[in-house]
C-alpha cells in the first residue's frame, strides 16, 4: 500500500471517529442533568375517580345492590396508578363482587388512582345506557337511582315489596300491606 493510500485510510478513519465524537459530544450535551425533572402525565382527570366521591358512592351502592334497579354490563377495565401517575396495573372487574374489591381496596383509599376505560355500560330495565365520561356515568347512575327511590311499593318504608326489615329487633319480610312481619 502507498504512502498516499495509508494516509487518505488515516484521515478516514479520523473522520469516523470525529463524527463518532461529535454525536457522543452532542448526546452528552443534550442529555439529562443532575437537577433535570421528569414530568409524568397523569391519568386523564375525567376518568379518574375520586376517593369517596359521589360517583364513588354510587359505584358501590350499584355493586352491593343498595341501588338495584341499574347493573354494569361487565368486564370493566380499570387502570390503576400509584400517587406518583405511575401505572402500575390494567385491572379487569368481571363482577358486582370485583367491583366492590375494586371500590374498597383501590378507590376510596389515598393509595391509588383509578381510572376507568370509555365506554361503560349500564342497564336499567330493558335500557342500556352507553357512557363515555366519568360525569355521563355519575349522572346515570343518580338518575337512575332517584328514579327507583321514587318508584318504591311501599314509598313510606322505601322499600319493595318482599324487602327485608326489622321489626322488634328481628329480621322481617315487607308484606303486600306495606307492613313489616315476621
């Protein structure tokens, strides 16, 4: 090999090495610094649901059936995220029961943010409501509810026929006399 061809594979291989050297320079210029902040995105704030919140509540009361004239069409799909926004698990609710867990353990705690996946559906009678934001689903479920309160057998007891009560501290039935009997 030359002198000339030895030297023009010197200034090559310099010339790599400065490109090479640069984007290392660059990268370690533009790169994170010490006192640098990382900002996380939170969940979408209208999906996330409030510790003990009015929707919160409904939610629960839906799921324990204190409110039993509307029901979720299941699976629900639940992301859940730690204090600091980070997503630490997609949780999938396929029941009343789940539901509950879900409401108790994760929801009304200072522990955890939950978010729900849009759409949601619920049934009422031979209605199926399709909702697409935490407010749609608040305002459903209250309405819903004030609904059944107001269509009672018995408006007095708000209780339906064939209810629990209690009656000289024993558990009774609600008879079709609107009357609580043992």
């Amino acid at each position: 090999m030359s002198t000339s061809n030895k030297t023009i594979c010197i200034l090559k291989a310099k010339l790599t090495f400065s490109k090479y050297l640069g984007v290392l320079i660059l990268l370690l210029f533009f790169s994170c610094k010490e006192n640098d902040t990382i900002s996380v995105t939170p969940p979408d704030q209208n999906s996330v649901i409030v510790a003990n919140s009015e929707l919160a509540t409904l939610i629960l009361d839906v799921s324990t059936n204190a409110i039993d004239c509307i029901d979720f069409n299941y699976p629900i799909l639940f992301n859940v995220y730690n204090i600091d926004f980070q997503s630490l698990v997609n949780e999938t609710v396929t029941n009343d029961a789940e539901l509950r867990v879900m409401v108790t353990n994760r929801i009304n705690t200072d522990t955890y943010l939950v978010s729900l996946h849009f759409p949601v559906n619920t049934n009422s009678g031979n209605t199926t409501f399709t909702l697409t934001s935490n407010e749609e689903l608040r305002a459903n479920l209250s309405t819903v509810s004030q609904q059944c309160q107001s269509t009672f057998d018995c408006p007095a007891l708000q209780l339906n026929i064939g209810d629990p009560c209690i009656i000289q501290n024993q558990q009774g039935t609600v008879n079709p006399d609107c009357d609580c009997e043992i």
